[in-house]
C-alpha cells in the first residue's frame, strides 16, 4: 500500500491528466488511474454496448393496419 505521501503526489499527477479529458469521461479516467495506481485490475466496460442500446425504431414491432 502507498503511503500518504506518494498517494497525495500521485493524485496531484493524476488530477492534471484527467483536466486533459472531457467531463463525460472524467470519472471513468479518474477510476482507471487511481486503481492502475493502487494495483487493481482495470475493468473496462462499454457503456455503448448493444445491451445498453434502445432498438432502432425501423427495427421495433410493427402494428397491422386493417
């Protein structure tokens, strides 16, 4: 485990990099670099997967029309 010391230096180092990002992202950078920092598995997700995804209106289930 780092000490205080190294973890306020490297958060410093880090809060400079995630000012790089846009704001949508930011979280998202600021959790890979503190846990690649602290030693943990990155676990990367795709929020634009197809579960995530509303279905195309040219794909949703037609009415008939008698």
């Amino acid at each position: 485990m780092p000490s205080y010391e190294q973890l306020k230096s490297e958060l410093l180092e880090i809060s400079k990099v995630i000012e790089k990002f846009p704001e949508a992202v930011k979280p998202k950078v600021y959790d890979l670099l503190v846990g690649q920092f602290l030693g943990h598995e990155p676990s990367v997700t795709n929020s634009n997967s197809s579960e995530n995804q509303e279905q195309p209106a040219s794909t949703a289930k037609k009415t008939s029309t008698n």
